[in-house]
C-alpha cells in the first residue's frame, strides 16, 4: 500500500526558516522597546546622542567659546550665554 504524502511545495522549506528568523528579530526589538519605555534600556541603546561622560551643556559652552574665539558674539553675549547654560 502505497503511502500518500501531501506534497509540500519547495519554497516552504526556504519561507519557513526566513519567516521564523524575522519573527525573533521583531521579538527581540519589542523586548528592548518595551525595556527602553520602563527605563530599563541596556546602555548601549540610549536616546542620548551624547558621548558618555559628556553632557550636553558641556558641548553646548564648548561651542559657544568658538563663536566667541571667531568674534561671532561679543563679551556681554558671551557671559549671558553662559550663564544661562551653567544653570
């Protein structure tokens, strides 16, 4: 008695393996979405955009010095910026 099989196309032998890959891939990315939205990010995916260590109010004073190195602010600009930066 001959065993009757239902043929299977090919292509599901190259979708199924790609199908569960992708399915990980959105797993993991929801997983550390989730993470990131309780504040329990790993480090190396911030939302900063600043280097470690370096806050933005110091890059910020940095540039603002090379505006008043080039003379693009005068004295009086200069302190007030930074004034308000050091706050």
């Amino acid at each position: 008695m001959p065993q009757d099989w239902w043929p299977m196309p090919w292509f599901g032998m190259i979708f199924g393996p790609i199908i569960m890959i992708v399915f990980l891939v959105i797993a993991v990315m929801l997983g550390l979405a989730l993470m990131r939205a309780f504040g329990m990010a790993p480090p190396w995916w911030s939302h900063r955009s600043d280097p470690p260590g370096q806050e933005s109010g110091g890059r910020a004073l940095e540039i603002l010095e090379e505006c008043f190195a080039k003379g693009e602010i005068d004295k009086e600009e200069f302190a007030e910026k930074k004034r308000l930066l050091s706050r």
